[in-house]
C-alpha cells in the first residue's frame, strides 16, 4: 500500500502548474530548472503530491503554515510527503539526465497558454 502510487506521470500529467511555481518549488529543492531541466520531471512530482491521509495543513497565529496529523498528534513545518521526495530530487539533480528524462512536459504561462518543455 505505497501512498505515492497515486502519483505517476499518467495521473497528474495534465494538472496545471505554473512556470513560477515550478521554478519557486525547484529552488526549495536547491534545483534551478535552467541548470537541473532533468529533474523537472520529480519536481513537479513532488509538487503535485496531495498530503497523505490524516494530515492537513493548518495556519498558526503568526500567519504561518504547517502541517498536523491529528491521530498521531504531530506537527511539521515540512510536507509530509518531503522527506520522500528530497533524496530522490538530489540524485536526480546529481545523476543527470536520464532516458525518461527527455520526455516533454506542458505548463501553463501566466497568461493561461500552454507551455512545452523537453
């Protein structure tokens, strides 16, 4: 029962993400996607990841998010799921590109027009 299964290529292939949310999610991850282009595709992977069952993500007085899971009475100021997909993004970023990674990928511009990247 992997929670991540849900998110292959085939099911958020068509999500739109913006081109300044990719590149604000990248350097998060200490990528930039002009440089690292071959992770892209785990980027936004890991954007695109809802959180896991029992966690939601709550605003604190200061005005800052956070994430709890109620049932096990934890909190995090991380995704959940980040520690999933940080070890993945940097070896994406340190083993370059891949076969898989020359496949293109839309985006959406500001402005609502779709946007191709391979």
């Amino acid at each position: 029962n992997n929670i991540f299964s849900h998110t292959d290529d085939s099911a958020i292939e068509y999500v739109r993400v913006s081109p300044d949310e990719i590149v604000e999610f990248a350097a998060y991850y200490g990528a930039d996607p002009r440089v690292h282009w071959w992770a892209l595709r785990v980027i936004r992977q890991a954007l695109l990841t809802p959180l896991p069952g029992g966690w939601r993500e709550v605003v604190d007085r200061h005005g800052q998010e956070y994430y709890y899971h109620e049932q096990l009475d934890q909190s995090t100021r991380t995704h959940p799921v980040d520690s999933y997909y940080r070890p993945r993004i940097t070896n994406a970023i340190n083993q370059g590109p891949q076969p898989e990674d020359s496949a293109w990928m839309v985006f959406v511009s500001r402005g609502g027009a779709f946007v191709y990247h391979n």
